[in-house]
C-alpha cells in the first residue's frame, strides 16, 4: 500500500480576473522509502500541489476537488464535516508526519528569535520534552545537518548565519519531529551553485541514512536527476510525464520534457 496517494486533485482561486486552475487533475502514488521528484517551470504547479496537500492555501482558494490519501486514511477536505475539523487534522499532519523545506530560508526562520530556539520550540510542541531534551536533541540535529560548533552557536540568530547554513537550520526543523514524508520546495533554489550542492548531498545523506519518504520540487532536471528514484513533469497545472530518470533523459515522450531536457 502506498505512503500518500493523491487523486484527480484540483486547485482553484478565485482572482480580480477570474478563477485561476492552478492544479488541474493531478495524480501520484508515493511508497515508503521513494524519493518522487516534481519538475516543472515557475507557475506550473508544483509548489500549489504540495499547499494543497498540506492544507496551506490562501483564503481565496475555492474548496479542494480530488482525493488525497495518507497511510490508507482520506485526508481530503471534502471527507471532512467542517473546516474545524479538517484544520484541526492538518495541525497534527504538519510537522509530525509531513514537514516542508521551503526554497527561501530567510523567510522560513523569524529573524528575531535565537536559531536553537526556534528548533526547541518544534521539538517541544510536538514532542512533548521538556526544554533541556529539546535543547540537547537540538543540538544534535543542527550537528546531524552540518552546523559546526553547533552548541556555541545555538543562541546566534539567523542574519549571523550564511544562506546555506541556514537552509540547514530549515532542514533541521522539519526533521525534528522525525515526519514520514519530506517536501522539498526548491530548497536550493536561493543558493549558489557551491552551496546547492552541499545541500544536495545532505538531503541525499540524511534519505539513506534515515530511509526517508521525499518528493523533491524543483524547476532543474539536473537537480532532481540526482536524488529521485522517479520523476513527474509539471505543466499549466497537470502532469504531463511520469518516468524513472533513466528513461526519462533517453526517452523523453512528452514535448515540454524534451523542451526542458534541451535547454
């Protein structure tokens, strides 16, 4: 049985200028231990499907179509009797089972509280430890992501630390409650190419290590080429092609993909 199962879902806003079908019918099975990459251009979709699937949209999306399914449990919107219940559903969701690394960390960390404190604060919500477990598991995640003298820097706030170390810290946090699935937004996207590599390797490091479920997002094949085990490409809100990243590069099917593949 698949991990998450998602079916025929689709997105919607209502806009000045009408409504916008930003996700448009898509459908992915992801099983235990897979790393699922999603490639597409900017506005193709990508990112709204996983906000979909987190219950992260904004107050001018129209109630969720399709089916998403978590571990044989439908945790679609519509299978809900009120949005109480289902908000109060994804509260748990979030963070405990499915965390997300955004593509900007500067955005994704409050730049005025200490680094340490905004991981304890995870760890302390969802985990239930007191403040000095927190700390002492936190410590250990921001050395586990390659943070050097990570418990003399557990007070620094984030502008001390650079891009990449703090894309860490961002990875830090959504692995501190240990969630079955991983979404990864772009998270290199905001990094040189020297640093996006580092996080590469980490992310790669920390799914053989651990065996973690991904789906990695990302507008460049040559990214995702080395981390998924399978690919789906995005266009104008659907996907257009899902292959193994072999036949994928040998045998694009799909015009878009070949147009990507050539640039």
């Amino acid at each position: 049985m698949s991990l998450l199962k998602v079916e025929d879902l689709h997105t919607e806003f209502k806009t000045d200028q009408g409504i916008v079908h930003a996700v448009r019918g898509v459908s992915f099975e992801l099983n235990q231990g897979e790393v699922l990459g999603i490639v597409g251009e900017s506005g193709s979709g990508k990112s709204q499907t996983m906000y979909t699937i987190m219950g992260l949209l904004s107050e001018n999306a129209l109630p969720v179509k399709g089916k998403v399914t978590f571990d044989g449990k439908d945790i679609s919107a519509e299978s809900f009797k009120s949005k109480k219940e289902y908000n109060k559903m994804m509260n748990e969701i979030r963070g405990n089972t499915v965390a997300m690394i955004f593509q900007d960390p500067m955005t994704s960390l409050n730049p005025i509280i200490p680094i340490g404190k905004q991981i304890t604060e995870v760890i302390e919500k969802h985990q239930g430890k007191s403040f000095a477990e927190a700390k002492e598991e936190a410590i250990k995640l921001m050395e586990e992501v390659g943070i050097y003298n990570a418990e003399g820097r557990f007070d620094e706030y984030p502008f001390m630390y650079s891009g990449g170390m703090r894309q860490r810290i961002v990875i830090a946090i959504a692995l501190a409650c240990h969630p079955d699935i991983l979404i990864c937004d772009e998270p290199t996207t905001a990094l040189d190419v020297t640093i996006q590599a580092q996080i590469i390797r980490l992310i790669k490091k920390l799914q053989k290590q651990y065996g973690y479920t991904i789906i990695f997002i990302t507008h460049d094949l040559g990214v995702v080429a080395s981390v998924a085990d399978k690919i789906q490409v995005m266009y104008a809100g659907k996907i257009v092609e899902t292959s193994t990243v072999e036949d994928l590069f040998d045998h694009p099917k799909h015009p878009y993909t070949k147009a990507l593949i050539s640039n």
